[in-house]
C-alpha cells in the first residue's frame, strides 16, 4: 500500500473472511484476524467475532490466563460477561460497553459470561504496543454503554465513537499508543458516509450485519456480513449500505513498524523476550 495518499479515497485492498475457532475453556467464535490467513495488520493482531445463543457455545468462558505487551479490546454488542484479575480489578461488561485493556508489563485475568442464556455478541481485538510500551503498568479503561457518545452523521447514518473523533464526537477511550480510531458504523439501507481517516494509520472494516459497498465510485467493492476489509492508505473511505442497511466497524492505528515476536497470550518484539514472559509468568511475576 502506498504512502502518497494524504487527499485520497482509500479503497478496498483485502478482503478477507472469519474462520471457525474456540479459545478459552471451549468458547466457539469467528477469528478473522490472527490466522494463517491473516496473521497480522500492523498494529492489530488479532480479531475474533463471538456470535451465539446457544449457552454451549459461550458458558465455558475464559479461566485464568495471561497477557504481555499489547492491549485487548473487548466490545459487547449484546450479553454480559464477567471480568477479573489478579491485582484485584473486577468489572462487568455489558451490552454496548467497551474495556480497553493495556496488559502491558503483564496481567492474568479471566473473564466469564454473566449469563446462563440468550444472546452472547461482540468483538475482541488485539491492539499492540510499541516497544517502549511493552512493560508499562497494566490500565483499564471500562466504558459502559451510556458512556459511548453516538455521532448522528446525515441521513440515516449513526457511529458509535469509541476511540478517536469522528463528526464533532470524540470517543471516550484516550491516550492510547498507536492513536487507534474504532467507530461503529449504523446506515440505513441505501444511506452512504465517507469517514474521514488518519491517511498515514492502517485501517480495516468489518460488516456485522448487512452488506456494503466501499471505496470510490467506480472501484468500490462489496464487503458482506463477516467479511473484513483491508483498506490501503487514504484521507477517507466512502461506504455505502444495500437495500437491507449494513452495521461495521471501523478500526485503524499507526502502524508500529517493529518486529513482532508472537506465542500465545505474549506478543514481544524477540523470541528471547517470549521466553521471559513464559519464565515470569511461571515464577508468578505478572
Ligand atoms: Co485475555
């Protein structure tokens, strides 16, 4: 993708879709960034959609486990789960809230659905940390849902803003080290957006519900329920949803440009500072 793009409509440049997975005790879930298919698209790391009402797929939850030198984001769209750690942080999330973790240094933390049924919807995302960041003290910041400022942006056309500022609306989420945008796009059917965009930071999308067109006229694509767009670089992104209306998100970061050393909850820039984490975390040091 080319850098030369500071007054340009991005356009779709990837399109990739989710694969079956579980994680945790058994959770069934659609990772879509994270895989052989997509390992990574420098800062994010990872993408999972978790989608289900059927309490077998979901109730196992994620015991105990831990996590070293990036973020997690977690976003609710319906149910709630359950949150703790071992420095003693606890928290709830539900529908429509947001937990920005920045493990950092290192956290173990488990996190288990607070319900025995009925629908368990949202996202996780991995979000990393340059390396001069890797070991900085472990944050949290929980946004519930009526803390999610929504931006009415035309015709037909809601956001949900949750990092970054998008139609006079800035999102709660602040001071994050890649200087992340993350909307959550609502359009009416036939209603279109340009969202303008950090022209220098990857960005994907990804449709939830519906489907879109995106991209300039003349070489826009369409992008369906479950389908995640790598844009290239640009100013702005023109979306546009079919008859039915369409729900996405946006997300987009600076890229860090730094090796990335990557095995399990640990995500370092060496394999030697991969085999620290696993030697910290077994003497009980995160
Ligand atoms: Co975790």
């Amino acid at each position: 993708m080319s850098d030369n793009a500071a007054n340009s409509s991005r356009t779709v440049a990837r399109k990739v879709r989710g694969q079956p997975t579980s994680d945790g005790a058994g959770v069934r879930m659609t990772r879509v960034m994270g895989t052989p298919i997509l390992d990574h698209f420098d800062p994010f790391l990872l993408l999972d959609e978790f989608r289900s009402d059927d309490p077998n797929d979901y109730i196992a939850g994620f015991p105990d486990h831990p996590h070293r030198g990036f973020e997690t984001v977690t976003y609710m769209l319906a149910g709630r789960m359950k949150h703790g750690d071992n420095q003693g942080n606890t928290g709830l999330l539900g529908p429509g809230s947001v937990q920005w973790m920045t493990a950092g240094r290192g956290i173990v933390h488990s996190e288990f659905p607070e319900q025995e049924e009925g629908l368990m919807w949202g996202f996780q995302l991995w979000v990393n940390l340059p390396a001069s960041d890797k070991f900085t003290a472990p944050r949290y910041q929980d946004i519930q849902a009526d803390g999610i400022p929504e931006a009415e942006l035309g015709d037909g056309v809601r956001a949900k803003v949750i990092t970054g500022e998008l139609g006079g609306v800035k999102g709660p989420v602040t001071d994050v080290a890649t200087d992340p945008v993350y909307y959550d796009l609502d359009l009416d059917g036939g209603a279109s957006y340009t969202v303008p965009l950090p022209g220098g930071h990857n960005v994907f999308l990804y449709v939830y519900d519906g489907s879109i067109s995106a991209g300039p006229e003349g070489s826009a694509r369409r992008v369906r329920r479950g389908e995640m767009a790598l844009l290239s670089h640009g100013s702005r992104v023109e979306v546009a949803a079919e008859y039915n209306g369409a729900k996405l998100i946006v997300v987009g970061g600076r890229p860090l440009n730094e090796p990335i050393a990557r095995y399990g909850p640990f995500v370092m820039n060496t394999a030697e500072e991969i085999h620290q984490a696993f030697a910290d975390y077994r003497a009980g040091k995160l």
